[in-house]
C-alpha cells in the first residue's frame, strides 16, 4: 500500500462542514462593505519579492522571518504574507489614482507565512480587510474604524474593544524614537534578544513586545512616563483629536493606548486594533491603520490611506458553528432514468435536488434522504405509472401523492 500523503504542517483542510462559517464571513463581509461603497479586488497570491521588502520595511518581523520565496527565471517571488502591499501596488498600476477620490477596496483571501503555528494561526492563513485611498483627513480614519467594528457585528460579535493611537508623521516620530533609546539605553542588557535588535532599527516595535520581563521594564516610572508622553506635533494631535470627536459622535467605546504601534514600517499617525474577550491573550481579531507614504514608497503618486485587516480563522473561532444546509430534496427510486429527469426539472426551478446514483435499496435511499433534504420525493413503480411522486415532508412525516406538476408546490 502507497504511503499516505498527509496536508502539510500549519496548512489544514476547509471541510465541506466547515464551508458555512467561511461563506458567512464572505457573504457578511459583501453586504456590509458595499453599503459603505467598498468593491472587492483580487491579487495574485504571490508577487515579485522587492514588493514585501520595500512595502513592509526591511526592519520588521515579517522580512525577518522566513517568507514563503521561490526563484522562478531568475526572479525572486514571494507568496503573499499580507495584502496591502498587493493592493497598493495594483492600485499603482491599474491607474486608480486617476478615479476621484476615495478609492475604496476590500479583499478576502489566503495568506502564506513561516513560522510556528499555534491556535488561531496557521502557515496558510485567511485574511478579509479594506482599504481606502485618497482621504487625508481623520473622517477616512474613522469610518473604517466603525465598518470594522459593524462588520463584527453584522457576525454576531458584540463583546469588543477598540484602542487607538497615533505614531505622528515622520517628523515628530522621529523625536520620539529617541527619546525610547534613550531611557531604555541603561536596560538594554535586560531585554530580550528580539527588542535588542529592534532598539537600533525600530525602537517603536519595543512598545510591542509580548515578552513579560520586557513588559514589566516598560511599567517602570521614568520608562512609563516617556511612552505615555505627548510626543505628536500640532498638526497631528488634531488629526487625532479630531478622528476621536468623530468615533464619540457615532457611538464608538475606544480606548487610547500609547503602547499600541502594529508590527509594521509604512503605519503613520492613526494606528488601532479591535479585540474580542472571547480569545484569552490573544485576543485582536482585527489590526490597522493610516499609511500615508507607502503608494509613493512603491512608485506612485504621494497618496494618502488607511485600511486594516482581519483572521478569518480567528473570526471562526468566535462564531457558534454555523449547521450545514439540507438540500430541499432527495429523490427516493428504483428507476435512475426517471429520477434523473425530475431531478433536472426541479433543477431547472431554483431547487437543490438529488438523487441515489448507485441505484442502492429503497430503504437505505430513504435513510439518507433523512439526512440530507427536506422533502423525499419518492417515484416508485406505480408513482411512474400513474405520472405522480410522493411528497413527504421529512421533518413531519406528513406524505402526499400528487401529480408531478404539484411537487413543486410543495417544497
């Protein structure tokens, strides 16, 4: 006997009932964003390597851990670890910035990256998420706030936090990476390896480090009172401020959190998570923010945007398991050719039809017609003879012999 071939580490099978949770989060996510005026793009699940690289930032965890690259001709390609990028460059590419603004995109899809897996994460992984190009001002910012918190919702999911920050632009940013070394400098044999290396590249990732030796360094007095400083330039405190007035005036419950950075180098000014307190610590079910220079980063025009993104796997592991759907008949009979024939006509009306095609034993085709419809149909020896079927009602039991022409009727 052949070796079995089992699916490979952190990659797993969507079975047939698990498929309605995924089409809920798909179908949900169509609804919602189309009444907001987001249409769905599609890119290619693996793009040319430098897009990752000058996209994400060459300091951060995800260039860092091994992406899923191939060479190919000569070139190096990367499947996709997130999306933005992706878009943003099909943005680019396609001329969307010669549309009047905003320009809003959402997306759904697969996601690849190496490292280990754990509940919740998987080395292919889902992703939906939106994002809006061509709005500067903190209006932009909050409404994909609120269609991810309606989104989440529209799911069922109630029980949420938001929290919200803001990096500054680049200018005021800068100051305030300086002023982290600086006051972690005499700490710095004290934490751990990953924050050592990001104290030189990317001191804002020390904010968000999982670490609990590092963590509880960050609680100190002196450290604390540096990261809870107010840092942003003018400019930026009222596109925050502003962004905040707009989030009360619809009802959003935020909180701000001066700790909060996302792992990745393109975020300015707005940053914000939404988490679930159904996950124990990891709980963040959705992650984004404002990226203002990376269109110009990958090669077009300076344009403002802001977008965020959700795991689906981790949306399913909050949904009650979604039932699957019984089809709405089962044909019951010893003649294939006949069943055949009013499967296709009942077909043809907009109902889900099946019927035994191995021909098994009467009883077992009502068995699974129990299973798996609604209605059996039976067309027995004298039901064909006499041009009817019976009807019968598989969550009652309740059996009418009708002509063929009223089964519709009755299911």
């Amino acid at each position: 006997m052949a070796k079995i071939i089992n699916v490979i580490k952190g990659t797993k099978d969507i079975l047939p009932q698990e498929a309605g949770a995924w089409q809920k989060l798909e179908e949900t996510a169509l609804e919602v964003f189309s009444k907001y005026g987001y249409h769905e793009i599609r890119t290619p699940i693996f793009e040319a390597t430098e897009l990752f690289a000058r996209g994400v930032g060459d300091t951060t965890d995800i260039v860092k851990k091994e992406l899923y690259t191939f060479e190919q001709s000569d070139r190096s390609l990367t499947m996709r670890r997130e999306k933005t990028a992706g878009v943003v460059r099909s943005f680019i590419e396609n001329g969307m910035s010669r549309l009047s603004p905003p320009v809003k995109l959402w997306y759904k899809g697969p996601m690849f990256r190496y490292e280990r897996p754990q509940a919740g994460r998987q080395r292919q992984f889902h992703q939906v998420g939106v994002e809006m190009f061509g709005v500067k001002q903190p209006a932009a910012d909050a409404e994909v706030i609120l269609l991810a918190v309606n989104y989440l919702k529209a799911l069922g999911l109630n029980d949420l936090e938001v929290e919200i920050n803001s990096l500054g632009c680049p200018a005021c940013r800068e100051a305030y990476k300086a002023k982290i070394k600086e006051v972690l400098k005499p700490e710095f044999e004290n934490l751990c390896e990953d924050c050592q290396t990001r104290y030189e590249k990317n001191p804002l990732r020390l904010l968000d480090c999982k670490v609990e030796s590092c963590k509880a360094i960050f609680e100190k007095p002196e450290i604390k009172k540096v990261i809870q400083s107010d840092f942003i330039c003018e400019e930026c405190a009222v596109h925050f401020s502003t962004l905040k007035s707009y989030l009360d005036k619809t009802g959003i419950k935020y909180v701000e959190n001066k700790l909060l950075v996302r792992g990745l180098d393109y975020y300015n000014r707005t940053v914000f998570e939404i988490k679930s307190n159904n996950l124990g610590s990891q709980n963040a079910v959705c992650g984004g923010g404002r990226y203002d220079s990376l269109v110009r980063n990958l090669g077009g025009e300076d344009t403002p945007a802001v977008g965020w993104a959700m795991g689906m796997e981790r949306l399913n592991s909050l949904l009650p398991e979604v039932p699957v759907s019984k089809i709405d008949a089962y044909i019951v009979s010893t003649s294939p050719a006949d069943a055949f024939e009013l499967a296709e006509e009942l077909r043809a009306a907009g109902k889900s039809v099946e019927f035994d095609l191995a021909n098994k034993k009467f009883t077992k085709q009502l068995e699974k017609a129990s299973k798996v419809a609604n209605y059996a149909l039976i067309l027995g020896e004298d039901e064909i003879k006499a041009n009817k079927v019976s009807v019968k009602n598989l969550e009652t039991s309740e059996q009418k012999t009708v002509s063929r022409d009223m089964v519709l009727s009755l299911i």
